[in-house]
C-alpha cells in the first residue's frame, strides 16, 4: 500500500469511526463527557483498562467507575480519601476488581503528582523509542509504587510481546 492508499483507506475510517453514531454504542463516548484534559485522560485509561467483553458491559462498567469517582475522575485521584477508596471495593469487571481499582487510583496519583500527568509519562519516551517501548516504561512507573501483583495483568507489556491494543486506545 503506498502513501495515497493508505491516506485513502485511513480517510474512510475517519469518516466511518468519527461520528456521534458510532460513538453512542462505544467505550470511546466515556471520555467525551469530560472537558477537562486530565479528566478525559483517565476516563480513557480506565475505559480502555476494562475494554474486553461486551460492549454494553463496558460502557455500563465505565459509567460506573465514572460514578463510583464522582464524576470527576482527576479531582477523585487527587484528592481521594481511604475511605472512598473502601468504595471501589464493590467495583468487578470480569477479572479486574476492587482491589485493581484502588490500585489504579493509587498509581495515577503517583503519575500526575510526581510525573506530570497520563501524556508526559507516555510522551517521555515516544520519540525516542516508539509507542510500543514507551508503553513498556509506563508500565514501569504505573507500579513502582507497591502494588498486589494481581493487578499488573491489567497494563499490558510490549516487551513480553503484547500488542498493548487496550493501551493504545
């Protein structure tokens, strides 16, 4: 495929994937219902986290973790106290729980107050390395705080030879 099929092909998925119709009855409309930058960050990360199963499943889980932080993702992160945390605890989406999410709330934490958010962590060694290898080092930041050892098959890792199709969403 040359550079003009390939503008061509990629031209026509926009035009089939960008529209409200599609986004309606996908994962995808979770973070179109934030405006705030680092509010759309998370909602997609953790959207994207559980997007295996049905899709309706997933769209009501989202909402769910949407609701279950306020429906402020970045304001729950930063400011989350133990006991809302306890609230995740009732939280399951196939094999990701409680105790995953917490753990994710705990990490994204630790990313947006020590390594200046979502996009400067994957951003950091993209140019240098690629997607794939930067996903590998953000799995590396996502738990170098402590963490169940459950909870690390739900970040996918390129350099164990995954394609890391959640994480690239």
């Amino acid at each position: 495929m040359d550079s003009s099929e390939l503008k061509s092909f990629l031209d026509e998925k926009v035009i089939q994937y960008n529209t409200p119709d599609f986004i309606k009855s996908d994962p995808v409309q979770i973070p179109h219902l934030f405006t705030q930058k680092e509010d759309i960050e998370i909602a997609g990360f953790l959207s994207a986290t559980i997007a295996w199963g049905n899709r309706t499943m997933i769209i009501k889980n989202s909402h769910r973790m949407m609701d279950l932080m306020g429906n402020s993702p970045y304001d729950f992160v930063m400011s989350h106290s133990e006991s809302d945390l306890e609230h995740l605890q009732q939280f399951v989406h196939r094999t990701f729980n409680g105790l995953d999410f917490t753990h994710f709330i705990k990490s994204l934490k630790n990313i947006y107050t020590n390594h200046g958010g979502l996009e400067a962590v994957f951003s950091k060694h993209a140019p240098i390395l690629g997607m794939q290898e930067s996903i590998a080092e953000f799995k590396s930041v996502f738990f170098e705080i402590a963490h169940d050892q459950r909870t690390k098959k739900h970040v996918s890792d390129p350099r164990r030879g995954s394609a890391a199709k959640r994480i690239n969403m």
